[in-house]
C-alpha cells in the first residue's frame, strides 16, 4: 500500500458509524475524520457531559458535521445492550464499527458491573457484545466494516482458560496484554464466521503504536501512581506520536478501498509512524484458542453472534412474497 494520510478518505456522505470511546483521542480523532468526509458519527461515550464536550469541540471543528452523541458503558453490559437499542431505534443500518474504547493496566484489580476483570470485561467482552448486538444493522450495509483496536503487547499475551478473570494472578499489564490478545482473536474468529457465510461485511483490527491518549494516564492511576505506570508515562510523552497520528492506522481500517477482511494495521515503525498493513503473529491465528475464546464470550455476555449471522442467512435465502 502507498503511503495514505487523512486526506485520502473517500467521500463518507450516507455512510453511519459508531466510534467507541469517543471524547477523546484516538476515538476523538476517528470521530472527527469520519465527520469530516460527510459520515454520520454516533460518538459513543460513558460520561454524558464529556461526551457532550467532545460533541461541542468536534462541531466547532467541522461545522458540517452531522454527529450524535450517546452513553455507552463497556462496562456494563446492561448499558451496551440500551446503547445497542437505541441505535437501533434511530438507525436502520450502519457502515463502520469502530471498536475503540479501553482500559489499560489499573495497578490493582477492578471488575465491571458483572463481575468481570475490568480490562478484560470492557476491551473484549463489552466490544463482543456492542459487535453482536449491532450486528443485524450491519448486516444491512453493503461492505459495512468492524474495526477492533488493539495493541502491540498482545504478542506478550496468553489466554489462560482457568483463570480469565485474573482472580488468582493479576498484574496490570499481563492483563491489559491479554485482553489485546482477545481483540485480535476475537477479530478473526468473526473474520471467518462472516467469510464461512458469505457475508460481505469485514471484521479488521488496527493498533495506535504508541500514541499520547488518555489511556496512558487514566488506567495505571486508577487508585494509585506505582512506579511502571511512571515510567510508560513518561515514555509515551517523549517519543509518542500526537493522537491523530495514532489513530491513521484505524481510519485506514474503516476507509480505505483496498482494505481486506482479516487484516490488521498500525504504524510503520511499530511505535509511530504513516499506517501501514501489519503482520499477525501466529498466537493470535491459534483456531482453537480463538473458537474458545468466541464460546466463553457467548456464554459469559449471552451475545449469541452465531445466530445473528444464520438469522441473516436465512433472511437472505428466504424466498421473496409476490405482493
């Protein structure tokens, strides 16, 4: 792929998205790229007034943005499933997917609403079930994309079926790492669950490299300011690259045309630099892990994506009613 910048999306005009956390960086940053080139963007936020903020900023920006905003709590799967209603209530289909938000190494363990691991709960299950209950909407776009955001240090994650939920072993780190590794996993599963069905909406990931957000800042200081959480500070503000530059990688994801399912973009560097199309390293291509990890998350959001794709299939199939 040639080297592509902002500029290069193509017009969005009638396209719909949601961006997962978006009042602020990367998700902030896709938010307005997709506004800009004419889409509809449903920022997705889990506090009101913030997200009105960011509403208010990304209008003074692009005043022809056509933009709503709306409270989602990864999590909190009560509040995914309300925010998944309510875009259905006010959309009839939906182009982009951008699964953005997360949570990244608070220094002590923290669970959701469910009593789920806070990182694993919110980067990958909430995004697993936000996905399958959206997922009738995009299944009714041509070409509609989902895009999941994840992180180089999924290469240091494991998925450890007996004890997913940290209880027994939790470092902020080994976690976060592990809940990256499910966002790609998660990602091909679907990938091949769309493709095995013929589908023509496309699951893809992206990965910031290492951008100055908020994620740096908010997590490792939930609760207290251990010395690591000091040191990953101090190195994303000294060589890190500006939040629009970190978020190129999955606006490419969203928007570019030769954009293929399964695939995978972040910087050219790794850390920084122009988006470009990333390798997948063979832990997160592991089918069987995959396939497992895609069961558990059934069982644990009771998100059934499965039937969502088998209920279009037979729709498609159906024959059509003579009026």
């Amino acid at each position: 792929m040639a080297q592509w910048i902002a500029a290069d999306i193509p017009d969005l005009t009638g396209r719909t998205a949601v961006v997962t956390g978006a009042n602020s960086g990367l998700g902030f940053e896709t938010s307005r790229a997709l506004a800009q080139c004419g889409a509809t963007v449903v920022m997705a936020c889990r506090d009101d007034a913030r997200c009105g903020a960011a509403v208010d900023r990304l209008r003074t920006l692009v005043p022809s943005a056509r933009v709503e905003s709306a409270r989602l709590d990864l999590a909190d799967l009560d509040s995914v499933r309300t925010f998944a209603d309510d875009v259905s209530s006010r959309h009839t289909a939906l182009d982009i997917l951008v699964n953005n938000a997360g949570v990244m190494a608070p220094p002590k363990r923290f669970v959701t609403k469910q009593g789920f691991e806070l990182q694993f709960g919110t980067n990958h299950l909430g995004h697993f079930a936000l996905t399958g209950l959206l997922l009738p909407l995009l299944l009714r776009a041509t070409g509609s994309r989902i895009v999941t955001v994840s992180s180089m240090s999924y290469q240091s994650g494991d998925m450890n079926f007996d004890d997913l939920q940290h209880q027994r072993d939790y470092t902020p780190y080994g976690a976060y790492s592990d809940s990256k590794l499910a966002n790609l996993l998660f990602m091909l599963q679907l990938d091949e669950a769309l493709g095995r069905a013929s589908l023509d909406t496309i699951s893809v990931a992206a990965h910031p490299g290492l951008a100055k957000t908020h994620l740096q800042a908010a997590g490792p200081f939930l609760g207290s300011k251990p010395l690591s959480s000091r040191l990953v500070l101090g190195a994303v503000k000294l060589i890190g690259q500006p939040a629009a530059r970190g978020a190129e990688p999955q606006i490419y994801a969203a928007t570019a045309p030769d954009v293929e399912a399964g695939n995978y973009f972040g910087p050219k560097s790794g850390w920084r630099g122009p988006a470009v199309l990333t390798r997948i390293w063979s832990k997160a291509r592991d089918a069987d892990v995959a396939a497992r990890l895609w069961d558990v998350s059934k069982d644990l959001t009771g998100v059934d994506i499965d039937k969502v794709i088998a209920d279009r299939c037979a729709e498609r199939s159906a024959p059509s009613r003579a009026e």
